[in-house]
C-alpha cells in the first residue's frame, strides 16, 4: 500500500509516524463455531433458540473444557439454504 499524504493524515487525525493500513484494510475475523463452558449453558442457550432435544448434541471441543452445538440431519442452516437455491 503507498504512504498517506500529510494533508490526508491531517484530515483523517492520523498519527504522523506510522503505516495505517490497518485503519484502512482492518483485519476481518473468519466465523467460528459457538461455544460454551459448560452443558447447561449451552442447554440454556438451544432452547432460547427455538432448538428442541431431539434436533441437536452436543460436542466436546477445545480439549474437553468447552462444549459445541451440532445439529442433526437437516436441520443446519447451510442445507435449508442449498435446499432453496435448487
């Protein structure tokens, strides 16, 4: 990326010393899974959802201390959508 102007600087309230590509290409995050520290929580947080028992299970990720929601058979969001586009 090339050096901001001075002036470009000035009217942005840029610091003088540094590159400032992070303020103009910041960093995007890919998504990770959702997870929780423990069953409950993440009991609590399928039926806030509208996820009844039966539709999900839960994983143990992160070396056994966290725990993620997998879904059953259909019921990911990623089918629904390719079930759609078809």
């Amino acid at each position: 990326m090339a050096k901001v102007h001075t002036r470009v600087k000035r009217k942005l309230g840029l610091s003088t010393r540094f590159r400032h590509d992070y303020f103009f290409h910041p960093k995007v995050r890919k998504k990770r899974p959702k997870t929780f520290k423990t069953e409950k929580a993440a009991n609590a947080w399928a039926l806030n959802h509208g996820l009844k028992p039966g539709q999900y299970s839960l994983k143990n990720v992160k070396r056994d201390k966290k725990f993620q929601i997998v879904m059953h058979e259909g019921k990911n969001k990623n089918l629904d959508y390719k079930e759609h586009k078809q």
